[in-house]
C-alpha cells in the first residue's frame, strides 16, 4: 500500500474461498491460529466482525510477512478476548433482571450497575 491508502482490503464471502491455510504463531506462549491466504495474506477480523487482508501481501520481504502474521495474530487475539468480555457481561446483565437494550459491554459495569441497583 502506498502512503495515505488503506493497509487492509475488505474480504467478500464469496471471495474467502477454500484456500485458506491454518498457521500457528505463539504469542506471549499462547497458540492463535491465522488463517493465511498465500495471495492477500493473512485474514483478520475486523471490530464489526467482518473479515479483510492485508494489501501489498505479494510485494512484502519474508520479514515483514512475519511481522504482520504477528501483529494480525495478536489483533484477532484481542478481538477475540473483547468479544468473549462483552458476551460475559451481556450475559450476566440479563440474569440479573435489567433491560437487554441497556446491557453494557463491560463485566465490571455490570457489577457497578448491580451495586448501584442494591443500595
């Protein structure tokens, strides 16, 4: 990608074809599974939940294609951890009897909404 233009392609579902092969990389010793594309690189998920790879994947060194299978690898790992935390609080939002419309994203609000309701 050149200067100033977007670093990440959107991925299509038809585009997203069988191709896909299963890389491990360890971070912080833990295994995260990237799905690598051999053309467009390595597939991430976005914050909306929608998939894109990475632009320029053909033209980059081996170096620079490991760095970014890292920092792809760690960005899906926290995508991943956000999600199961916003699910978590949703989750314990609803035991507790309060409007699903208000549910917040955090477990650690969920506890401050519960005290609140208590005192």
């Amino acid at each position: 990608a050149t200067f100033g233009q977007p670093l990440w392609k959107p991925a299509y579902d038809d585009e997203v074809a069988l191709k896909l092969e299963r890389v491990v990389v360890d971070i912080d010793g833990r295994e995260e599974v990237v799905e690598l594309d051999r053309d467009r690189g390595p597939k991430m998920e976005t914050a909306d939940g929608s998939l894109c790879f990475l632009d320029g994947w053909k033209a980059m060194t081996s170096t620079e294609r490991k760095v970014a299978l890292h920092v792809v690898a760690r960005q899906n790992n926290v995508r991943k951890q956000n999600f199961s935390q916003r699910l978590a609080a949703s989750e314990q939002h609803l035991s507790l009897g309060l409007p699903p419309q208000l549910a917040p994203s955090r477990p650690e609000a969920v506890r401050a909404l519960a005290a609140l309701g208590s005192a």
